[in-house]
C-alpha cells in the first residue's frame, strides 16, 4: 500500500510540474475554437483515408470501418470517419492554408468531457502539412504524460480508460472536445525549402496508437511515449476525424497579377565550384540547404555574387529572398 501511495505521489508531483499548455475548452486560457467561430473561412473539400487495425497488436484484428471518407469534409457535424490504429487521412482543401497571424487551421474529433474539472476522454493524432503533396512535414508535438500513465494512474475513467488534461498536451489534434477545433500555427514548423508556409495544400492526420506494447508504441517530438489512453478495439477505433477548418486562406492572385509582381530568378553558373552569379536587381539574402532539408549556408550576396567554394560536391536546394518573395532553385556543385 505504501508504494502505491508513494507512485501517485509522484504521478501527482510530475503533473504539477508540467501543466505547461493550454486547458481544456470551457476553461480560461483555454484555445479551443467552437465550430461556428467566424475565424473559419473555409473547410476541407477532398480527403483520402488510409484505415488502420481495430486493435493494431491483435494477429486477427480488422480494420476500423465507422464513417466514410466524406465525413472528414465540410463543416464539423459529428459524423465522423474513423481512422484505426496507426491509420491516416490527407486533406486537400479549395485554396491553401497561409501562415497568417495566430493560428491558422484547427481539427476536430469527438472526445468528450469526463465530469472531472478540466479532463476529458481523448483521442489523439499527430500533424503534417505539405506545400506540394510529397514532401510533409510534422508540427513539433510534446505529451508530458508519463509512458505508464494508463496502468498506474488513479485517474481512471472506467476499466481500461484513463481521462486526459489538454495541459499536458501541445499540438496533437484531438487535445479538445467535440464541437472546438485544436488550432495550428504554421510558423511552429521549422524552416524548410520543401516547404511553402504560405501555400500549405495538404493536411495529413496520422492515428496516435493507442497501446504502450513496445513494437508498435508512437512518440511525440521529444522521444516520449505518445500513446493516448482510450483505446476502442472496435470500427470506431482510433482518432475519429470530424473536420479540418482553415483560418488563413491563401489569396491567389490572377496569373497576370503573378507575372506583374513576381520577377523569375535565375543563377549561373550551374554546377558551379568557386562563385554564382544571381540575376537580382539588388544583393539578395540567401540560404543553401541539402537535399535532405538541412541548412548549410546562408548568408547575402555581394554585387549580386557569392561564394560557394566551401560547399562539397552534390545537388542543393538555394532559396533566394528578392522582396520578400522567397524562391528555390536547385544548384549543383562540382569541382
């Protein structure tokens, strides 16, 4: 008995120590977004979904059946489509999302209040979005839950489930009930070429496995266990997706307005080994990254040249900012 005590003392302790986000809706502080804020301009018009297993460490378990792909369209209404355990969905939507001021989309699932202050029945998904439908990136999630919240936890919400504090929770989709969106911002992703903030096409949804069973437990950004404790071996198994709102719409301009604002970047020589050239009105910051994303030099160009000798034999992605309006071209090195 006093080992018990002295497990949920510590339980107790570690949740007083975190707490470091926003709480539930109807709480204060809280940035749940209802469904009918005016925030929204628009929703998700496609979506495919790729189900996952009922109960994904099961040898004979089916995939999750509730819903259909249309449900995850449109305006939330409680018709959801469920993705199974580890399952996913891809949204596309009638314009792009733009990284704007604040939060710029939210997601809703269904969980539901609990009737304990501030704690919920969740059910959780992590995030990525993509400028060009290949390339997807995942927005840095952080689950301050212990890995063996579930089968140590006092807070019990019936056999086998176990309530959720939003506090402890920072972008997962499925932090708030149903009828509030868990809203987004793109400027928490990192800078990448293969991404375009300010025209985000797609929006994929990927089912956090609801079991702590080594194989096939999933982790958030930080390398903690991300498992969310309702887990619902049937068809409504894992992350139910209502809907996807978007807050920043991308304002696409005529063609004949891109052409008169945006001005074609070109650079030579290419492969280059000691200097390029860029064809630039004025000297223009720069930034090189590998073909993997990672940043290797960055700096500005002089009487519009600059210098690459210290860069190794290979392919580049250089992401030049004339005016704010930021391009990327590929470079070769090779000496």
């Amino acid at each position: 008995m006093k080992n018990i005590f002295i497990a949920a003392a510590f339980l107790s302790a570690h949740f007083l120590m975190a707490q470091s986000y926003a709480p539930q809706a109807g709480v204060a502080g809280s940035t749940a977004i209802p469904s009918n804020s005016t925030l929204f301009k628009s929703w998700a018009t496609g979506v495919t979904v790729v189900r996952g297993y009922q109960q994904i460490n099961s040898t004979a378990s089916a995939l999750a059946n509730v819903g259909t792909d249309a449900s995850a369209t449109g305006m939330p209404n409680g018709s959801i489509v469920s993705l199974g355990d580890g399952g996913n969905a891809v949204l596309t939507f009638a314009k792009p999302i733009t990284n704007g001021s604040g939060f710029d989309f939210a997601i809703f699932e269904n969980g539901f209040i609990s009737g304990q202050s501030g704690k919920a029945y969740l059910e959780l998904a992590f995030v990525e979005v993509s400028s060009d439908g290949v390339n997807f990136f995942r927005f840095p999630s952080h689950n301050e839950y212990p890995s063996n919240y579930i089968q140590n936890t006092t807070d019990v919400g019936g056999p086998g489930f176990a309530t959720m504090d939003a506090r402890y929770l920072n972008n997962f989709a499925g932090k708030y009930i149903s009828g509030f969106g868990t809203p987004f911002d793109i400027s928490d992703l990192p800078d990448n070429p293969l991404l375009n903030k300010e025209q985000i096409t797609h929006v994929k949804i990927i089912d956090v496995i609801g079991t702590n069973i080594d194989t096939y437990r999933t982790y958030d950004s930080f390398g903690n266990v991300a498992i969310d404790p309702f887990p619902t071996p049937g068809g409504s198994s894992g992350f139910d997706l209502d809907a996807v709102g978007v807050i920043n719409e991308f304002n696409i301009l005529s063609t004949a307005e891109n052409q008169k604002t945006e001005t074609k970047i070109s650079l030579y020589p290419n492969p280059a080994s000691e200097f390029i050239k860029i064809s630039t009105d004025k000297d223009v910051e720069v930034k090189i990254y590998s073909v993997n994303g990672a940043l290797v030099k960055q700096g500005k160009t002089v009487n519009k040249t600059l210098n690459v000798s210290d860069l190794s034999n290979g392919n580049y992605i250089i992401q030049i900012d004339h005016n704010s309006n930021k391009q990327n071209l590929k470079l070769i090195i090779s000496k």
